[in-house]
C-alpha cells in the first residue's frame, strides 16, 4: 500500500474531459473518486486497461516524479508515447500507444503491467477504479521529460537517457545531484 501521496499539479500541462467509454489504455487521466475510505479522492492515473465498469492503471500521486520519469522512459522503450486526437476532442493528448479495440498494437496493458512488476514501487501504485465511483473523468497531458528530449513518437530507451546524461555530465553541463 502506498505510503505517501505526491501533488503533480504542477506537472499538468492541460486537462480535456473525455465520456467514460471513450477511456482509452495508455491514456493519463484525472478524476474524483469518492468512496469511503479511500486515501486519494482525485487520482492521476495511467490507464493500462479498461474492463466493462472499471479501469486498472498505476496511480501517479503514489510516486514521486524521478519514478514517474523512469517509468515513462521505461515504456517508452517498448512503445511510444505520442500525442492523438483518436477521440476527437477539442485538443490533442498524449497517450502510450497501448492495444485498444480501435488500435491494434503488438503492446498490452497486460504486458506493461508484466514489465511494471519488478518494481516494487510501481506495482504499489497499481488500483482498479470502478466507473461508478468516478466522476468528471479528464484525459491529462503530463509534462513527461521524454517528450521534451525527444521527439513525440520516437522510441528512446533508458540506457540512451542515462548515456547523454553521463555525457553532459563529463561535459560539465549538469551536475551530479541533477541525476
């Protein structure tokens, strides 16, 4: 069980709201949640499947943003995070380009959760929210350092992000405690 709860806010760079059924996997989203006894009442979610009435994803306010970082930079080394307007909604948003049933990809939410669970961290950070419970669901776009280095749609792996990392640094043009 998650221990601490992180404020992302800052990191949101616009919210659209989207219909229920229109929750796509790999898409970031924010929404109320208000059941008793439940510890985060607005959750920002990275949807890895939707399943008739409810959603599984891993709640980002559980971790902080250097997970959250290396998470995404995870992923996208399987499979890209661009931005879609598959919905057609007023603005564009981001989304890890997961198998949908209007998108057929080589990637499940099933298999990001398999390459997720060798984190202890992340695998805490996993729920299932049921729609009935959510209210006003918003798809997110998240300032994700991986799309700022690199360009929308473009695979880059970890080891690439550490290695220009190490370069900058032997360059002198970051310090250590910017790692």
């Amino acid at each position: 069980m998650a221990r601490r709860r992180y404020n992302h806010l800052r990191r949101i760079l616009n919210e659209i709201k989207v219909p229920e059924k229109s929750i796509l996997p790999g898409m970031i989203i924010r929404f109320e949640y208000t059941k008793k006894g439940v510890f985060d009442v607005r959750p920002v979610v990275l949807v890895l499947d939707v399943k008739g009435d409810k959603i599984d994803g891993i709640n980002l306010n559980y971790l902080n943003e250097y997970q959250i970082q290396r998470m995404f930079s995870t992923a996208q080394s399987l499979i890209p995070v661009i931005e879609e307007n598959l919905l057609q909604l007023p603005l564009p948003y981001m989304r890890l380009q997961l198998s949908t049933s209007r998108r057929a990809t080589s990637v499940s939410g099933k298999l990001m959760y398999d390459r997720f669970k060798s984190n202890r961290e992340w695998i805490e950070a996993f729920r299932t929210y049921k729609f009935k419970v959510m209210t006003s669901p918003k798809v997110v776009n998240y300032d994700l350092d991986i799309l700022s280095e690199a360009k929308a749609g473009r695979k880059i792996t970890a080891e690439t992000i550490r290695r220009k990392k190490k370069a900058e640094r032997d360059e002198g043009i970051i310090s250590e405690d910017q790692l």
